[in-house]
C-alpha cells in the first residue's frame, strides 16, 4: 500500500533501499470513514500522513461560521502545520470527506528519520516549499483578488475537486459567499 508514497517522494528524489525499509516499517497505514473527524480545535496534532486516497478538508470556527481553510486530497499531506511544528493545541478541525485511506507517522519517528536518512530532507523542504508558495498565492488571492480571480485559480490548480467538493466548502476556501460563487460559475459556463 505504501508503493504509491514511495514512487511520489522517489520523483522528487532518489529514495536510498534503507530509507524505503525505514518508511515502510514506520509509516502506519490508516483507513477512515467519511466525515470523520482525525483533529478537532484544541488538539495537538502529533502525527503527519500522506493522503493515498481519499479527500479531507481543514478548517476553523469563525463564531459559529466553518471557513475552509485547505482542502487534501490524494498525493498531498495532511496536518496541522503550526501545531504540528510548534508542539502546542491547534485552532484548526480535520475530517474526512470521503472514505479515506493515508499513511501516517509520528512527529518524533519523523525527526528520527530525519536525523538518520539525510536525503528524506530534501523531500520534505521541496514540499514545503511547494506549499509555502501555494499558502503565499491563496494569501495574495484573498486579499487583492477579485472573487472571479479567486475562483478561476481555483479551477486552475484544483480542477479535480470541483466534482469532489460541496460548492459551500469552495465558497469559504475562496472567502466569498455560496450566492456570489453560483454567479461567477454561471458567467463563466456562458
């Protein structure tokens, strides 16, 4: 079930035999139900997971309001990135929108592996950077992009999971109402 992650993370760079012995011996495989909820607010996320298959959404509470804050869906990473790297409860839920299967891993093996196999580093600093610069370019959409921008870049980089996703979870992604998301879907399908 791991050959998936293995061949992705062999695309960014050679994977050596002992670290694919070591991923495979500590990366757990877990399977979850839709709409299950794997970290609620206030809760430390203690592990990272690939997301083999499957779909989830994170987001946070705005008074009683979700807003969507990133969506996971196969090939991605799923987590809380401040709780996960300062240690500390986070603000943000994740669930499962779809019946959903990762793997996963523990922060402290994770440090382990980073310590003892070198080159997983570069792996992950590629996908950090990766999404660094996606979270930078949602940031600028947000706050100087018209709502049509915002909705053509998703469709540009996500055109997946317009059939995936309730077109609310999309309207709060894309911090605008579900109304004014239906008027620029039905400008744009003229």
């Amino acid at each position: 079930m791991l050959a998936p992650f293995i061949n992705y993370i062999n695309t960014i760079y050679p994977v050596s035999d002992s670290l694919k012995e070591r991923l495979y011996s500590e990366l757990e495989i877990v399977e979850l139900p839709k709409r299950h909820c794997i970290l609620n607010e206030g809760q430390r996320s203690d592990h990272i997971s690939f997301v083999l298959s499957g779909l989830l959404r994170a987001y946070y509470l705005k008074g009683d309001t979700e807003i969507c804050s990133r969506f996971m869906p196969e090939n991605h990473i799923c987590f809380s990135v401040i709780s996960f790297y300062t240690r500390r409860p986070g603000y943000e839920y994740i669930e499962t929108l779809e019946p959903t299967l990762m793997a996963q891993i523990h922060y402290d093996k994770l440090q382990k592996i980073y310590r003892e196999h070198i080159e997983f580093n570069y792996v992950t600093r590629i996908w950090t950077e990766h999404y660094c610069s996606m979270s930078e370019q949602r940031l600028f959409l947000l706050r100087r992009q018209s709502a049509e921008d915002r909705y053509l870049f998703f469709l540009e980089n996500y055109p997946s999971l317009i059939q995936r996703l309730p077109l609310t979870y999309i309207a709060s992604y894309l911090g605008m109402n579900l109304e004014t998301l239906s008027r620029i879907r039905k400008k744009i399908s003229k």
